[in-house]
C-alpha cells in the first residue's frame, strides 16, 4: 500500500481541482439559455484541472501510476479560449474565419508535439527537467501567451469602457468587466512572476526546474480562474448595450407618470450640468431608490440612466450653440460646462444623437446665420 504525503496544501490544491472540474463541466453542459462564451470558458476552467492535476500526481508521487497522462498536453489553448471568450462578450455578432482558428493552432502543434515527443523518448521527465528541454520551452511559451492574451482581454474591456462610459456606477456591465478586468489582470501578473521566476532559476538553480518549485503559482492561478467561473455563472449574463434588444411591455400609467415628473425635474433643477451624476446622486436629490429610478428610465422610456442623462447634455450643447451662448468657448469648454468629462463621448454621443459632429453641426449654425 502506497503511503501518500498528505498535508494541507495537497489537500487544498485538490479541492481547487474539483470546483475548477464543477464549475467548468457547468458552464459547458448547461443547455438552457446555451451561451458560446460559456463553452470557451468552461474549457478554460476544464484545461487548467487538468495541469493542476497532473501538479498535484507528482506531490503525492503517484506520477509513475499515470506518466501517459503527462504526454497530453493543451496549456496553448487557454489564452486562445480566453480571446475568443471576450469576443464574445463584447462584441454583438462573432464570426468564426479561418484567421480566428489560427489562434487554436499552437495549441493544436503542442498536442501533437508532445504526444510523438513521449512516444519517441518513452518516460520523459516532465517534472523535473533543465531550463532548455522542450518542457522548459512549453512552460515559457504557456506563460508567455497567457500574459499575451490576458492583455488583449484587459486592453479590450478598459476600451469597452471608453466606448460606453456608462455614468452609472450601478450598472451591471460594469461590474461584470470590472470583475472580469481585475481577475484577468491578477492572472497575467501572476504568469509575469512566474516567467521572473522561472529565470532566476535559470541562474541560480543549476539549470534545473522541478515543477512542484512553482506550487504556489498553480494555486493561485486555480483560485483566479475558479472566481472567473462563479462570476459567469452567477451573473446569468453579461448585459452588453450591444447585445440582445429585449421586448419591452407597454409602460403602466404609473410608470409614465412617473417617467414625466422626473423628466420635469431634470430640466428644472439641471442635474445634468452635473458631470459626475449617477444613479446613487440622483436618488439621493429626488428621494428615491436607484432601482426605483432605473426601472422607470428602463420601462418608462426605454433608455438606460446614461443615454438619459446624455439627452438632456446634447439639448443643453445644441441649445448653446444654436443661440451663440457659448460664443467665448471651444466646443470642447461648452461640452464640459453642459455635464460631460470626456472629449471623445461627447464627439460619441453627439454624431449619434444630431447625426453630425459637434464642429460639422457649429459650422452648419454658422452657415445659416449668415445666410438668414
């Protein structure tokens, strides 16, 4: 009978690996409401079990019982599921193209790698190896891509919220992202410590790297990828202002008399001007509950607490413009003195709402004052 070196970490390493397994297996078998950025996920979750399965055989020396299990190997294919798992969180359609697959084929070179590589060499070391052997070479290029693609999903959703700039700190876009923006940061910089890690030891390890040297890592990282899979699975889903218009019932009479008492309020006490209003702010002015307010603008009028209130901002510029008050300042002064703080949604909201931008509708007003 084999006597396993049980101890705390082992123990906790191996709970991590059944909730990364649950909550993965979750995400890729739940039928109803199917969502593909579930599936890219979940295979995220499913793939880092497995490395930290085979992390936690070598612990408990159980690694001469299941060596073929270290020939297997799909570490490229994280970063790429995670790529596509924001594409589609973020962007309204995703169409798959023969470039988008390209970004699976290190993952599938590796696969392939790996298995003749162990095949030829029969039991290879996989843990315990010098820094120049190709599982060396891996854990770099695993590290390497991670960081690569941690970036672009951070990059991506920091311009999500440029785009949006959504003034609602309730909203639940941005809680989600901003959930997802710190985890995915947390777990690029736990993948840049390792590649620091890993050179150092390069240096003072005599050229030897055994895999258990980096357990603390593995453990942080199935913690950060378990909390990116409650988040998706707690959240029903991401609500993208891109995504999913739904049906909306004719409003109550209640609700449109609210929708007019409040729409009477913005223009009499000018909460607009405010460039930091919020839910929270214009709650706590009126006297009423944040959901109270958002359910009114959501049903009431169609429109979420930002584009209400960037409305009101637009009338305010165009009315500026139109009557020459705002004849000593820029455009960009009159855009900050009617309630916005960012140059490039107020450019944003305006071409949308006038169809023009701010300087195509001043030289317009200009024209036809001249002409008049």
């Amino acid at each position: 009978m084999v006597a396993l070196p049980i101890n705390i970490f082992n123990v906790f390493l191996l709970c991590l690996i059944v909730l990364e397994i649950v909550f993965g297996g979750l995400l890729l078998l739940k039928k109803q409401n199917f969502k593909p950025e579930n599936v890219f996920l979940g295979v995220v979750l499913l793939i880092f079990s497995f490395i930290h399965f085979k992390v936690l055989l070598i612990d408990l020396g159980l690694i001469d019982y299941l060596h073929w299990l270290f020939s297997l190997s799909f570490s490229l294919t994280i970063g790429s599921c995670l790529y596509f798992y924001m594409l589609h969180i973020t962007v309204k359609e995703v169409r798959f193209s023969k470039v988008k697959l390209l970004h699976f084929l290190p993952g599938l070179l590796e696969f392939l790698f790996f298995l003749i590589y162990s095949n030829k060499n029969g039991e290879v070391n996989f843990y315990n190896y010098r820094i120049s052997s190709p599982i060396a070479i891996l854990q770099i290029l695993f590290n390497s891509s991670l960081i690569i693609y941690c970036f672009y999903v951070f990059k991506r959703v920091s311009k999500y919220y440029k785009d949006i700039d959504s003034s609602d700190e309730n909203d639940e876009t941005f809680t989600n992202l901003r959930w997802l923006k710190g985890l995915v940061g947390a777990l690029s910089i736990i993948a840049s410590i390792w590649l620091l890690y890993f050179i150092a030891s390069y240096f003072f390890g005599n050229y030897y790297i055994h895999i258990l040297d980096f357990y603390l890592f593995y453990i942080v990282n199935a913690i950060l990828v378990i909390c990116i899979g409650v988040q998706a699975l707690w959240k029903e889903r991401y609500i993208l202002i891109e995504k999913n218009v739904r049906k909306r019932e004719v409003p109550s009479e209640e609700i449109i008399k609210i929708c007019a008492w409040l729409e009477a309020q913005m223009v009499e006490k000018s909460f607009y001007l405010n460039p930091l209003l919020n839910l929270n702010i214009l709650s706590k002015a009126l006297d009423i509950n944040t959901n109270m307010i958002s359910h009114v603008i959501n049903e009431g009028l169609n429109k979420n607490f930002k584009d209400f209130v960037n409305e009101y901002r637009i009338r305010e510029v165009v009315k500026k413009l139109s009557e020459d008050k705002g004849s000593n300042l820029t455009l960009l002064g009159i855009a900050f003195e009617c309630g916005f703080n960012s140059k490039s949604t107020f450019n944003r909201v305006f071409k949308k709402s006038t169809g023009k931008t701010p300087l195509e509708f001043k030289m317009n007003v200009e024209k036809l004052k001249i002409e008049g």
